[in-house]
C-alpha cells in the first residue's frame, strides 16, 4: 500500500556543503523555484558594513558569511555611504585537478548591485 503525501511540497533533503576549509555544515534544504536571494546592506565610511534586511531563504550562518565578505572586500560599495540592495547568488567554485586540492577559484557568494540609495536621499 502507498502511503499518500497531501503535501504538495518536493520533500525536504539533506545536503552537506562542503567548503575548503574542512567544515561541513549539515542543513535541511526545501528545493525552490523561487532562489531569488536579496540583501540590503548599509555602508558609512569608517564602520564595517552591516545587512539589516534579507528576502529569501538563508541561515545565519551564511548571512554572517556574506556579511564578513562584505567586510573583506569593501570596493563593492564604490558608490560611497548609503543603503545598498544587492542579489545575492552561491557560486559553487571550481578545480580543475581536485586530486590536488588546488582551486580555480574558490565556492563563494556573489553580489550584484540591484539598487542604490545615497545617504543624502535617505536623511537629508
């Protein structure tokens, strides 16, 4: 007898992501049409950057994860001080000989720009 699924959801599953440095996270993961990821960061020139707003699924973890990223590589707010409004898209990173351990480039979090809103607009 088969076991009927009222759910219309796709069942969850268990996917380790793997990074270079050795850590393993285990997460539950809902498979989704809708992946669209965006994040709204605030940037002032002299304090590291800090997300304030998220639309879509992430963990803390990640969101801390790309929040240091943002602290790493500050050319990405080129535009000066103000709220920006990235997408945000899990690149899985590449080897081109994984016997040896070396990578192409490593698995990443990418932003793009989407909106920008300068300090000047948002208290004038």
């Amino acid at each position: 007898m088969t076991e009927s699924n009222n759910d219309s959801r796709p069942p969850e599953t268990t996917v380790p992501p793997e990074t270079p440095g050795g850590d393993c996270v285990r997460c539950l993961v809902r498979p989704s049409k809708n992946s669209a990821l965006n994040i709204e960061a605030l940037y002032q020139s002299g304090d590291p950057p800090f997300i304030f707003a998220v639309s879509g699924k992430i963990t803390i973890s990640v969101m801390e994860q790309i929040e240091q990223d943002m602290i790493d590589n500050p050319e990405i707010f080129d535009r000066g001080d103000g709220e920006y409004l990235f997408t945000a898209t899990y690149q899985e990173g590449q080897q081109s000989f994984p016997e040896s351990g070396m990578w192409d480039f490593l698995p990443h979090w990418e932003l793009e720009l989407i909106h920008f809103l300068p300090n000047d607009t948002i208290h004038p």
